[in-house]
C-alpha cells in the first residue's frame, strides 16, 4: 500500500487530488523496478496525518510524503 500525504499549503481537494498522484508516481516506479503494479494499493489523505504538525497553509516538506506499507502474504 502506497498511502500519499501533503502539507497544509492548498485547498483540501487539491491536496487530496495531489496525495493520489504522488502515490501514483510511486506505483509507477516501483512497477519500472520490476513490482508487479497488481500488488500495489494506492490512496491519498491530503493533509489529513500530518508527519509534522502544522498551522493551515504553512511549507513543511516532512509531511509532502508517500508511506509504503508491506503486508506479508496471506494476511
């Protein structure tokens, strides 16, 4: 699962709409490093999970992330 986080800079469904394609772009690299891209679940949560918080509006690149998480088979 490749989850897509933003900062608070933007309007919540741009930030949404931004977070789904961040983690779109790294399906799209890892399926070029040879993961099969059916593996791969992508979501975005905007500025929702903040890595660092923050007031509205404000630039902090810790939280323009995309979290992997790796499920083990069968679970």
């Amino acid at each position: 699962m490749a989850t897509g986080h933003t900062d608070t800079v933007g309007t919540d469904s741009d930030n949404v709409a931004l977070s789904k394609r961040r983690a779109g772009a790294v399906r799209t690299e890892l399926s070029h490093d040879g993961v099969s891209g059916k593996l791969i679940s992508t979501s975005g949560v905007g500025e929702n999970d903040l890595a660092v918080p923050t007031a509205q509006n404000v630039n902090e690149p810790r939280n323009r992330r995309v979290e992997i998480t790796v499920q083990a088979p069968g679970m």
